[in-house]
C-alpha cells in the first residue's frame, strides 16, 4: 500500500525512486522494493514501462476504484446469502463517522436509487 500511495502522489517513477519516498519505518531494500513492484504489476494494480535500464511505474487504478475492487471482493468471500449482516456491519462502522460523511452517504444513497428507477 505505501507503493501505491506514494505512485497516487507522484506517478511515473522508478523503484529507487519509490524506494527512496517510503517513510523511514516502512523503507526496505531496493530489491523487496523491486519485487514487490512486480507482484503489483502481475496484479494489474500499476503498469510500467522501461526507461532507460529501468522500469517507470504508475498505478492503473485510482485509490476509489481499488477500494471498491477490495471491497467487493471482502463481500464476495464474505457473503452468505443475506446481505443483513455486511449492512450492520457497514452501519456499525458508519456510526463512528462524522456527520458530513452521514450525509454524502445518503446522498449517494439517493443517487443510486434514482438511477435505478430511471433503469427501470
């Protein structure tokens, strides 16, 4: 994650660059770094192309759209049926946000069940 954080910041670098970029606590060889990249790439979660001897790299999806990716797949693995239990779930967690964010929810909330009203 702190690969794909610091690619969302700046994108276009290399793994010494990135390498370089991680805090102090999370900093590790350039060949875990490396490495690591590579596994993202198999994953399709950043592309790269080579610059010189070295790879650039960039992410190939925004923050939003790989939250949604791993969401998904949390409640993919998780879901049993019913979704009674992810809603309480989601609510419980929703209880300790503040209000503003209550509100885009319901907004979006709104939104959804328009479209889908409009679908139909």
């Amino acid at each position: 994650m702190a690969l794909l954080k610091a690619l969302w910041a700046n994108p276009e670098q290399s793994a010494l660059r990135l390498q370089q970029k991680l805090p102090r606590p999370q900093q590790c060889s350039l060949s875990t770094v490396q490495s690591t990249l590579e596994r993202l790439h198999r994953k399709l979660l950043v592309q790269r192309r080579k610059q010189g001897h070295a790879y650039v790299y960039c992410a190939r999806l925004g923050r939003a759209e790989l939250l949604g990716k791993l969401l998904g797949g949390v409640i993919r693995q998780l879901h049993t049926g019913s979704l009674d239990p992810i809603l309480s779930s989601f609510v419980d967690f929703a209880d300790k946000i503040d209000e503003h964010t209550l509100d885009r929810l319901d907004e979006l909330l709104q939104k959804r069940k328009l479209a889908r009203f409009e679908d139909d």
